[in-house]
C-alpha cells in the first residue's frame, strides 16, 4: 500500500516534465508528437470478465472522437481508465507523451486537464447559472481557494465567454433548477470548459434531450473541436452522423472498427454487431 501511495507520488507529476527536450510550463501537456492520448493493450477484468481486452486507442490533439458500440463494449470503463478511476490490469495509458495515467490519481488527473461529464447532470440547482459557472471557476484547484474573494475582470470575461459558447448568456440570473434537461447538460459542460480541459470526456451527453437541444448540442461540440480534445460516447446515431470525424467501434473490450462515418456504416462486422441490417 505504502509503495504504491510513493510511487504515485513520485510520477507523472508536470514537476517531471523539464527533463523532456522542452521545458513546459505547468499544467501543460506535450502533445510534440501530435496526440494527446494513447491506450496501449488495456485490460480490465472485473471476476475475470474482461471489461476491456487489449485496448488500443489513440486520440490527436484537438480531435473530436466518437465512440460507439452496444452495451457492455467498455465504453464506460475506458472512460474510468482514463480518469483514474479504474485501474488497469495491464497496458499503458498516456495524456501527452509524458503523464502515465495508470500512476496518477483520479485529482491529478483532473488537475492535468482531463474533464469529464458523466450522464446525469448535477448542478447547484438553487444558485443562478452565473453562480454555477463562478462556483466551477473557483474550485479548479489550479488556483488557490479563493471561494469567497470577488471575481477578477479576466474571470468575469472567463465566463462570458463561457456563457455565449453555451448559449445560456440570457439564462444567467436564472436559478439552475429552472432550467430544462437540455439547458442543464449545457451548463454542465460550461462547468468543466471554465477549468480549460485539454480533454473532454462525454458520456452520451445527448440522452434524453429533445431533437431540438441534440441538435443544439450537436452545435456545441462542433465549436469545441479544435480548442479542445473531446471524446463522445453516444447511442444516437443520428446525433454520431452530424459531429463524427473519426468513429470508433468498441465490441468486447476493444476496437471493432474506427473509420468515418461512411466506413463505419459499411464496415459488415459493425452492421452485424452492433447497427444491425
Ligand atoms: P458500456 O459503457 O460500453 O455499456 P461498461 O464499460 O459499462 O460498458 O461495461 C463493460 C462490461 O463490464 C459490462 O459487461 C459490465 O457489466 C462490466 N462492468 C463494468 N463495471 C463493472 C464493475 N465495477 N464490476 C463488475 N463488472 C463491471
Ligand atoms: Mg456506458
């Protein structure tokens, strides 16, 4: 246990980074050779059952990915690998090329840039959208606990900013409990873009929204794509259709296909697994 508590301690924190050719600044990632994630043969067992067997999976720096596959590929626990929230049995996990997730924490993993949205919005219902946001900023523990000092000028534009990419600028006085499922899932994204992700994990963010807010959020991600890094698992195909660039099929623990969406919808193992004739 104590060897393990040391060994964490000791890797992956940024304060290694300035033995890499170039000295980075903190909170940086080194995405030199272009991505900005790389799994290596990952496997998890959970009683045996492999939940991911040999994964192998690389993300560019700036990508918008989507990931599919039926229930039970992995699609959840890939995410918890790479939040530091499930362990590895074996293989490698890599944000940039020099932060070895498997040895980080679930903190300094969200510390190095890495948000992730989970399915089920949890706002502050009964403080405003504007709060919400503040309360974000002010938790990013990138900078000192400042929870009851007055926002600066660079944070409010912070999140103006972030107010318009959301498109909730007219919502902000708004209790969040008012707002719709759509708008929640919105704000919630907003949450993690004002700690400036490098990569964004999300996990179907457009279940049971309306058409009108999947196409909305559609929008969203779209904008997001080259500031960010974003993975997206979705079931809804339509949805998939209108963002995809690159589409990744997990079946079984690892990847079936990955190609465009052309591809994907052509490729006879996907049809059969998963999209169905
Ligand atoms: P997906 O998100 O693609 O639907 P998951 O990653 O949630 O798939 O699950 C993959 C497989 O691993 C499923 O068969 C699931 O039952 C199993 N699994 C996931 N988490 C656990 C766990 N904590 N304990 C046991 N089995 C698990
Ligand atoms: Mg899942």
């Amino acid at each position: 246990m104590s060897e393990l508590v040391e060994e964490r301690t000791q890797g992956g924190g940024w304060e290694d980074l300035a033995s890499y050719g170039r000295v980075l600044a903190p909170g940086e990632v080194d995405v030199s050779h272009g991505a900005i994630l790389y799994l290596e043969d990952i496997t998890v067992s959970f009683d045996g059952f492999k939940a991911l067997n040999r994964l192998s999976l690389d993300i560019s720096a700036g990508e918008l990915r989507c990931i599919i596959g039926p229930n039970g590929a992995g699609k959840t626990t890939m995410m918890d690998v790479i939040t530091g929230k499930t362990r590895p049995d074996s293989g490698s996990a890599f944000f940039g090329q020099s932060l070895d997730l498997t040895r980080m924490t679930e903190a300094e993993i969200a510390h190095a840039g890495i948000g992730r949205k989970f399915q089920k919005p949890t706002v502050f219902e009964n403080h405003t959208v504007f709060e919400n946001l503040e309360l974000a900023l002010k938790c990013d523990k990138r900078v000192r606990p400042t929870l009851l000092a007055r926002l600066n000028a660079a944070q409010r534009e912070a999140i103006a900013e972030v107010l318009e990419t959301i498109q909730l600028t007219d919502q902000a006085g708004r209790p969040a409990g008012l707002l719709s499922h759509g708008q929640k899932q919105w704000l919630e994204i907003g949450m993690l873009l004002i700690q400036e992700p490098k990569l964004l994990l999300l996990d179907e963010p457009v279940a049971g929204m309306t058409d009108a807010e999947t196409d909305h959020t559609a929008e969203l991600l779209l904008q997001l794509a080259g500031r960010h890094s974003v993975i997206v698992v979705e079931h809804d195909m339509d949805f998939v259709a209108r963002i995809a660039r690159k589409v990744t099929v997990l079946h079984e623990g690892s990847v079936l296909a990955e190609g465009d969406m052309a591809a994907i919808q052509n490729n006879e193992r996907v049809i059969e697994v998963y999209l169905g004739r």
